[in-house]
C-alpha cells in the first residue's frame, strides 16, 4: 500500500478535509430558520393556529373555498 503523504496546510485547507460544506449549509439554512421562528413567535403572540393559517391559506388559494365563500 502506498501511503499518501499530505503536508498539514493541505489538510487544513477547506478543501483538504472537505467540512467546508456544512458551514456553507448552515449559512443557507439560517435565513430560514430565523424566519420561521419570527412566524412562530408573532403566531403565539396574535393567538393564531396552525388551523386557522390553514383555512385562511385554503381560501385564498382553493377555486372551490372561494366560491362557496360568495355563495
């Protein structure tokens, strides 16, 4: 076998050992996160519920919720 010898600023590098990829992944997912907890937080404080998102999400978008809605 041979052995691959690697000097320790190659290995240290971001593409030596190849763990750059999950701080790029946190970065990307951060946004997200933040903005779901900023949803949550203003949900709890108005009192609203998943359900009641729900329904209003349904009627604004469903054909059939907003014609029985006229009617």
């Amino acid at each position: 076998m041979h052995r691959l010898l690697a000097c320790a600023t190659c290995i240290a590098s971001p593409f030596g050992d190849r763990t750059y990829n999950w701080p790029y992944l946190g970065l990307i997912v951060l946004p997200f996160a933040v903005g779901t907890v900023i949803v949550v937080v203003l949900m709890r404080v108005s009192g609203t519920s998943v359900a009641d998102l729900r329904k209003g999400v349904i009627r604004i978008f469903h054909p059939a919720a907003r014609q029985e809605e006229t009617t």
